[in-house]
C-alpha cells in the first residue's frame, strides 16, 4: 500500500515530525507575540491612566439624542474653537494612540482566548467565553454598590489602583461577551452562507437598535481618564436603559408643561424655579453618569 510505504518511509516520517515540530513553534511564537503585545498596550494603557477606555457594551448604554450625539471627549479635552491646532493633535493623539492601544489590547485577550479555551472546538470555545463574559459582567455589576461607597471614601493612588482593577474586569468581561456572541453567530447562524449571515447580524440588530433609540451605544468613542470625578462618578456604569428613558420622558413633560406655562412663568416661586433649574441640570447630568436616584420636584404656580 502506497500510503504505509510513505507513513514507514524513515525520510517521510521525519519530514512528518519535522512539520509538525514548525508548526508547534510557529504557534508558540503567535501564542507570544499576541502576549507581548497585549501587554505593550495595557502597560501604556495604565501609564497615561485610560484603562478606563478598555469597556464596551454590554457595559454602556448610549442614547440617540441630537444635543450630544456628536460630542466626544478627547485625552486633553482641548477646545476645538480656542486651539484648533492643539485641538487636532489631541484628536490625532486620542484616534491613533489610545485608540489604537485599546483595539491591539482587545484583539490580544481575543486570540489568547482562541487558542487556550477549546482551540480544536469553535462552539465550545464560544460557548465558554460567553458564559465567563456574562458571569463577569454579573459579578461586576453586583460589586458595583460597593466600589462607589469605597471610591466615595478613598482619594489619590488608593482610588487609582482600585479603579484600574474594577476596569480590568469590565474590559474582561466585555472581550469574552463580545467573542461568545461573535464566534457562537459564525457557528450556527448561516455557517455555509457567511454574506447573508453577515447582512442578518448587521441589520436586524441595528434597526432594534434605532427603535430603541440606543444606536449611538454601538460606537464606541471618546477618550476617558481614569478614577477622574467626584466620588463614585469614575466607576458608574451608564447601561441603565429604563432608567435613562424615564429621565428623558420626565425632561420633556417637564418642557412641554414650561412651554405650556411660559405666559405665566412669572408667577413661579423664587425658590422653586431654583429647584427646576436644578432639575434641569441633573438631567443633563443623568445623560452621561445616570444618577443612581431619580430627583422628583413639585412645581407650584400661585
């Protein structure tokens, strides 16, 4: 038999283990490089303290609306219109350094991932990572009551370290969520049709999206500083949708009643147009932090 002749060929065999020896080495040196520079990036990361970029959805709730949908923060949060040269070098830095560090970070823990959990089996690896993805994004949230009472108590490099560790979970949690789901899609939705598949996960998810009003969460932009704010801003997690919906409801009842009112706005008490100017300001606020108590304000009119 001419295939036993080439299995018991010594020159054939050695050729055999030979192959198999260079392919273990070259994926020793991917295995590696992916480490090394997953570690480059977290450590520059860490360094100019924007770990804090690392998170991404399901950890963040986004909502359309036209007064911020094209804000987005910089690393020096320079102005655009007093600077414009300094302006577009901290958005060059921003664009293709930090963000750029936190896309070779995420495909790093990505391909580790490949090739340590289940590397022979695409479902069971998916199927692994969404299961540890999700149980982080549990615990993380669980923990979260008790990282705002710490950071409401502790300042400087403390409130740094553990900030930075509280990040690392989320930037874990979402990597492994966002495998799960993407790799567990190839496998089971349209595996032999990969364009319709592609077209099915692109646009379904996007209109629900649109309808919800939350599309804007599929990007994720902006530069964050961490362990910056007052207390417990730094370690909120803005993904409280019903929340933030209700607040943008109760803002435009409230505006539709002002507008209503308008030709007797004078007649509001002193103290109580204080309160709902300071409505006004918290919900502007809820927009980017979602307080963690709704405020309820009576407006009198005499």
């Amino acid at each position: 038999n001419k295939n036993l002749v080439t299995v018991f060929n010594p020159r054939a065999f050695h050729a055999y283990v030979l192959t198999l020896y260079n392919r273990d080495k070259r994926q020793q040196h991917i295995d590696k490089s992916w480490s090394g520079f997953t570690t480059i990036a977290l450590l520059f990361l860490l360094g100019t303290r924007t770990l804090r970029n690392l998170g991404a959805a399901p950890y963040t709730v986004t909502m359309d609306h036209k007064s911020d949908y094209f804000e987005v923060d910089t690393m020096f949060k320079i102005s655009g219109f007093n600077q414009p040269g300094l302006y577009v070098l901290d958005t060059l830095f921003s664009v293709f350094v930090i963000g750029s560090l936190v896309v070779i970070a995420w495909r790093g823990v990505w391909g580790i991932f490949d090739l340590t959990l289940f590397p022979r089996d695409k479902a069971k690896s998916s199927w692994g990572s969404l299961l540890i993805g999700y149980l982080t994004v549990f615990v993380t949230i669980i923990i979260q009551p008790l990282m705002r009472y710490v950071c409401r108590r502790i300042s400087g490099f403390f409130k740094l370290i553990i900030c930075d560790i509280y990040y690392l979970m989320i930037f874990f949690g979402a990597v492994n969520a966002w495998r799960g789901i993407w790799n567990l899609l190839d496998v089971y939705l349209y595996p032999d049709d990969r364009i319709l598949s592609f077209w099915i996960t692109h646009i379904i998810p996007f209109l629900l999206l649109a309808a919800l009003k939350c599309s804007n969460s599929i990007l994720v932009r902006g530069v964050f500083i961490d362990a910056e704010g007052t207390g417990a801003e730094c370690v909120l997690l803005p993904m409280n949708y019903v929340r933030l919906h209700f607040l943008r409801e109760r803002r435009k009842k409230f505006d539709s009643d002002q507008s209503q009112h308008s030709d007797i706005s004078h007649f509001y008490l002193k103290a109580d147009h204080a309160t709902i100017v300071k409505l006004s300001e918290k919900d502007n606020e809820a927009h980017h932090t979602l307080i963690e108590k709704p405020h309820t304000t009576n407006v009198q009119i005499i």
